[in-house]
C-alpha cells in the first residue's frame, strides 16, 4: 500500500529497507535541507488532497450515490 500511495510523488521513499539502506537515507535528508522540506510538503498536501478523512468521505459518498442512481436506472 505505501509503494501505491508515494509512487511518484517524491513524497517519501518506498524500498526494501536495511538498516544500512534507511540510515543512508536519512543521511540523505540531513544533508539536503532544501529537499527535506520540499518533500515535507508534497507529503501533506498528498495528505491533505487524497488522504484526509473529508477527500476520502467525499469519495466514498460519491460511490454511494452512484450505486443508488444505478440500482434506480438514472445517470451517475
């Protein structure tokens, strides 16, 4: 699910984590502050924009009424 909800956003990092490979990782962003913060923010506005629980109410409401417009015959 995570590699799904950060493919390519450049919001995080999905791999096959080793301590050596997450350590080298941060290591990374220690050293990129610019990139750091850059990335800090894709995080919540992908967050914000898909993940909140009033964008995923809405999708799910959207879900609801087209299954009730179908059952009734009329458009979605």
């Amino acid at each position: 699910p995570m590699e799904e909800v950060l493919a390519g956003t450049d919001a995080g990092y999905v791999e096959a984590w080793t301590a050596a490979s997450l350590v080298d990782r941060l290591m990374e962003l220690h050293r990129e502050p610019d990139r750091r913060r850059a990335m800090s923010a894709r995080g919540r506005r992908l967050i914000e924009t898909t993940y909140a629980w009033r964008r995923v109410a809405e999708r799910v409401e959207a879900v609801i009424r087209g299954a009730i417009a179908r059952r009734r015959g009329g458009a979605a």
